[in-house]
C-alpha cells in the first residue's frame, strides 16, 4: 500500500477469480493530482471508451472508485431518477467531472488496469486503449506496467518526481550513494579547472547511465551524490547503475581522465520507504541514512555494496556477482567488485 497525504492512498486489492487490479480509492480530504492538461481529443477517446466498453452502472462504478460513493450521476447530468441515462451522455459527464477535478491521470491508470487485469472478477476490454496510450504519451506519461503507474517519459523530460510523485508522498525507493575516495587530498594536488573537468566528466558518466536506467539524480555533492529510482524493478535498476558505472568508470580512467590518477568512487545501494520533498535535505529517510552509513563504513574503493534487503530482492543470476561482508553488525551486506581475466 502507498500512503500518500491526509489519507489518499492506493492499495492492490484481490478479487474473486484470482485477478488483481488497483483500486484508487479517494478519502474526503483529498489531495488532487498534479493538474493534467487534457486535450480535447483524449477527451473525446475517453467518452468512446466508456461509451463502447462497458453499461452505465459501470461506467458509476468506476467513477465512484476515483471521485467517492457521494457521486451521483443522475443529478450531474439533470435527469429524474427514474429516467435512465444514455450511455453516451453518462460517458460524457463522468469524463468531464474527472477531467475538472483534476482526476484524469488517476482515471486513465484505472482504465489500463482495468483493460489488463479485469473489473470486480471479470474480463473488460477498454475500447481504444492504445489510443488512450498514444495520447498520454503525447502528454510526456509513459505507462509502467510493473508499478501500474504512469510516469513521465524520460526520452522527453527528467524530474526529480518522475512526473507523479507529490510533495510529501511516501514510497518505495531504491537509492544508490557514490562517493569519491580521497577527495580532499585530489583537491589539494591538482588544480580547480583538471579537478573541475574531471569531476565534470564524471556527473555526464553517471547522468547518461541513470538516463538508461531511468533513475533520478537526487542530490549532486560536487565528489558524490545519492540517486533515487522509483519504477520498475528498482532493486535491479540502481545494482545495475551501479555495476555500469564502476565499469565506464575504469575505461574513463584509462582512456580520458585528465589528472594523472584514477577517480576511485565507493558505492551502497539500499532500499525501502521513503517520503519525497523537492529538497533533499528535507528528507528523513531510514533508507536513506542507511544507504549513506554503508557507503561511508562498509564499502571498499572501486567496489559497490548492497544491503541484505536489496541483495535478496535480485535475480540468482544478478546475485552471484556478489560476495557476502563478514562481521558488520545487524545485517550481512554484499560487496561487488570489478573483475577481469588475466
């Protein structure tokens, strides 16, 4: 379950026939979504969807899943109650009342649930819904299936919120902290403009494989930094990111690093609940301290060092990259370093 503020929140909820879906379900001090710009002809796709896909009481089911059981379709459209509503007409005003409670990109994500996983035990086929998709990619949102979320597409733009995430929400985050080793001493020995480029050359390095891995870059230290990934499977995604960067990091070194020695980096990855805030600095994260207090004690120059929690969450095969740490403390940690054939 995701809690997000004064008691919105999504939870996976299983149904009769072993199906899952996600319910978004609104409590009645809300906080809304970021507003999403509709255009008229997703309005319009919306309205054929409802339309051609499913009966009226659907249509309310779905709508008091979003907005609340106080929706009343009857008195937004001006009908008696005895009168039943076309099915256009109902398709039309419940897409417009999401659309102006700022509800669209919640409404949508159920829709695509729906389309992949069914509704209240049963199969439902949402007409149109790779148009649907077509239209949010327009908009820069990209479906994530493995979270049934939409996120921000990162080959268009890269927020720190991949697009979604409110201020003040809390998630699951993986999070990944590099250092430099010897910073201080690098800063002392060689001139600002070598120490500037090098350490230049080293965000682009991390930035281009966080792009690939479509982490985020949360905080850069001008030595270190901590980046945070969200969708996905994002124990995998941030050891991944880090193994890539030890590796590019070695060829830099040899091929392109202006000062006359190897930048070394230490590098932890953790995962676990997190809130999000615009700062950092903000932010008080176990997940976070703890990624830190790995890097910084536990881990080697030039290797990369993963929690127990990450560790266990990784493919066998991704696994047997590691080794175990022996004797520090609580947890048994994993270290990754680089090896070549001789």
């Amino acid at each position: 379950m995701i809690i997000l503020q004064s008691g919105t929140f999504f939870s996976i909820v299983q149904h009769p026939g072993n199906i899952s879906f996600t319910i978004l379900m609104i409590a009645q001090n809300m906080i809304r979504y970021k507003h999403m710009r509709v255009r008229s002809r997703l309005r319009n796709i919306l309205i054929r969807a409802l339309t051609h896909s499913m009966d009226v009481q659907t249509m309310v089911e779905i709508a008091r899943r979003i907005i609340g059981n106080e929706y009343d379709l009857h008195k937004r459209c001006g009908f008696p109650e005895s009168v039943p509503i076309p099915d256009h007409d109902a398709a039309r005003q419940i897409v417009i009342d999401l659309i102006d409670a700022a509800l669209a990109l919640p409404f949508v994500t159920l829709l695509v649930s729906i389309d992949r996983n069914g509704f209240v035990g049963r199969k439902l086929h949402i007409h149109r819904i790779d148009d649907i998709l077509g239209e949010m990619l327009e908009l820069g949102l990209t479906y994530d299936p493995e979270n049934q979320i939409f996120v921000e597409n990162a080959n268009r733009q890269q927020t720190p919120n991949w697009g979604v995430i409110r201020e003040g929400d809390v998630h699951s985050f993986a999070f990944l902290r590099f250092d430099v080793v010897g910073n201080s001493r690098l800063v002392r020995k060689y001139n600002e403009e070598t120490v500037m480029q090098a350490y230049g050359d080293l965000r682009r390095l991390i930035q281009a494989i966080l792009f690939r891995r479509n982490g985020r870059l949360w905080s850069w230290e001008g030595d270190g930094g901590l980046a945070a990934f969200y969708t996905d499977d994002v124990n995998a995604a941030a050891v991944y990111t880090g193994m890539e960067i030890l590796r590019e990091l070695y060829l830099y070194n040899r091929l392109r690093c202006p000062l006359e020695e190897p930048i070394r980096l230490r590098l932890a990855v953790h995962s676990g609940p997190s809130e999000y805030r615009n700062n950092v600095d903000d932010i008080g994260s176990m997940a976070i301290k703890k990624v830190y207090h790995i890097e910084s004690n536990l881990t080697l120059p030039d290797t990369l060092t993963v929690s127990d929690t990450v560790y266990f969450n990784l493919d066998p095969l991704l696994e047997s990259w590691f080794s175990p740490l022996a004797g520090n403390g609580d947890s048994t940690c994993y270290r990754y370093a680089l090896a070549f054939e001789k």
